[in-house]
C-alpha cells in the first residue's frame, strides 16, 4: 500500500511535512508542504489531515520540523507551547496527544544536550511513530480479515483507510488486504453526513484499491442489514476508554444499535495507541463540537438549510462496549469483558 497512498511524509529537504489534502479529494489530489505552527494547526482543524492515527503522525513530524527553528534559549519554552497549541486542536482523538507528548518528553529526557541532537533525536522518533504505525496496521488487517469470509459484504462508515493512518488503515485494512489476496470482500459505504468521507473518501479509496463498493446514504443502512446484504460492520476508533466504550465519527453508534437489532456483528478497529487506560468510560470523552455551517452548507453549491437555523454539529458519538462484538487491535481479536481484557494486554 506504501507506493498507492502516501498522506504524510517529510518534504525532501526535511524542511516541511507534506501532507495529502483530503478537503480536495476526491476530485483532485494536492499536496501541501506546512512549516509553521498556524499552517499545522489549520490543516487539522480544516480536516485537511484527519483520522486519529494520521494526526498523531502529523503531530510528530511536525513538532521536528518546528523544532528546527527554535534557538538554545527558548528551545523547550516554544516546543511545550508548540505541542500545547497543536494538542488543543481536536480534543477527541487521543494519538494526536499522545504522540505530541511522546515527542515532548524524549526532548526533556535530553535536556543540557546540544540542540542539534535534541532535534535529531525528535526526527528519529517521529520517524519511529510512523513506521510504528505501519506495522500497526498491517497487524490489524490481518486479525480483522481472520474474521470475514469471502463472498462476505461489510458495512463501513466514516473512513478508517490509509488516508486515515499510515497503511492500510484500520477499519479498511481487512478490505484492502483481501483484495490484494484476490479475496473478494464487499462494502456498503456510508456516505457519513455532513462531512462525507465515506462518500469522498473510502468510496475513492476502495475504488483505487479494485474492492467492490456501493455507496449508501447513512440512513440506508437499517434496510441493508434488515435485508441481509451485510455480513459484518467494520469501523475505527478516535479514542477507546478502558470499557471498550468507542468514540468514533458520528453515526457509528447509530449504526452499532441497527446491527444489534439485525444480529449483524460490529467490530472496532483500532492501534493500541487509540486506546485511553486512564478515560474510565465513554462518558469521560471530550466530544469535539465544529461549526454549523458544515450541515448547512458544506459541499452545496448554495446552503440547504434556511438562514439563521441553528445547528449541532458534534463530530463523533460513542459506542457502548456492549455493541461491540470484538474489538481488533495489533495484538489481535479481543471480546468481552473489555475492561479485564483491555488491560491484560495493554495495561
């Protein structure tokens, strides 16, 4: 998957982290090369880098590439600023603090170093999160495909893809690896209102990647399932609490409830640095809220909604840990009880 998606990298000169941005697929495909904090910080809050483990990644390599213009004086007062503003961008998706915080305690771990070690240090290990992630989910897709047989049609929603990690992605991995295999696995995608990356985005990448896909409104899913067309719900994860409660793009609880009634299995896929030991439970996630104007229009040519409506636009839901029927990690398939098992491994 390596050379087909390559959502962030470090530019050539290792001055900028070039990123693919997702606000313009998928009728085009542009890169952009970010070197300041404010053009970072809009790239996350504009979606144009997006997914936990993705903007983890993004945190780390950016962090580095600030890290280079900071002097010997104020080398740790403007990376702790630097990693607070980034980390104040989305507060739902854990790995986005996570790894900005990995970053920042290796830079103090070698406080009276040179500074130039300190920032080659800080490249190294942004260099590890990436490749870590990597193996992450290829382990992933292994275990989740362990799960399906061919012939079989899943229900996806949001995008859990490469554009969303690093490769192969985590909700779509199981989807990617099998068609690489020339296992035939289908999907149903949920277009995922009001900012439709099931629609932009999985639907493109499933297509580039040959996986037979049909593209859903979100509310088409109950009659999917009710009809028998879909074998299993496959989604990611911005943060698990130590319940195996779920925080994920909103509608996936929607979706979890529909299966439950249809009998239809919801498994959640996830690196174990989405997953938050210390948030007790589901109600313990922030939920991120944005800005109306992406359900009043967003993506129309003119607004859909009357003016002045107001609007809720919280950008995730949290599924209960009793919805789930087994959670995929790179350590394999876990069940129920999540929070004894969910710490035996990771605890």
């Amino acid at each position: 998957m390596s050379d087909k998606v390559k959502n962030i990298a470090l530019s050539s000169d290792g001055s900028a982290v070039r990123i693919l941005d997702q606000t313009r697929l998928p009728g085009e495909v542009v890169y952009l090369d970010l070197r300041t904090r404010e053009e970072m910080y809009e790239a996350i809050k504009a979606l144009r880098v997006r997914g936990a483990p993705a903007i983890g990644i993004f945190a780390a390599w950016g962090l580095y590439v600030l890290a280079q213009g900071y002097g010997e004086s104020e080398f740790f007062s403007r990376l702790d600023a630097d990693c607070g503003y980034l980390i104040s961008c989305r507060p739902t998706a854990v790995n986005l603090a996570r790894q900005a915080e990995r970053m920042r305690a290796l830079a103090h771990s070698m406080a009276g170093r040179p500074v130039p070690d300190i920032v080659a240090a800080l490249g190294r290990e942004a260099k590890a999160i990436h490749e870590e992630d990597i193996a992450m989910c290829r382990a992933i897709a292994e275990a989740g495909l362990s799960l399906l047989h061919p012939g079989d049609t899943v229900l996806t929603h949001c995008n859990a893809g490469p554009l969303a990690t690093s490769e192969y992605g985590t909700g779509l991995g199981p989807l990617l690896l099998a068609a690489e295999r020339g296992v035939e696995i289908k999907a149903y995608v949920d277009e995922t209102r009001p900012l439709l990356q099931g629609a932009r985005l999985t639907a493109w990448e499933l297509m580039n990647a040959g996986v037979n896909c049909t593209l859903i409104c979100d509310n088409m899913a109950a009659l999917a399932m009710k009809q028998g067309r879909v074998q299993a719900v496959l989604a990611g994860c911005d943060r698990m609490a130590a319940n195996g409660d779920a925080a994920n793009k909103i509608g996936t609880s929607g979706a979890a409830i529909i299966a439950r009634h249809y009998g239809v299995p919801v498994y959640i896929l996830l690196p174990s640095s989405t997953i938050d030991l210390s948030c007790p439970t589901g109600a313990d996630i922030p939920i991120e809220e944005r800005d109306g104007e992406e359900i009043r229009s967003m993506w129309y040519e003119k607004p859909m909604a009357p003016a002045g409506v107001k609007c809720w636009d919280p950008a995730f839901d949290v599924t209960d840990h009793g919805l789930i029927t087994a959670i995929v990690t790179e350590k394999g398939v876990i069940y129920p009880p999540y929070d004894v098992n969910l710490k035996k491994l990771f605890g």
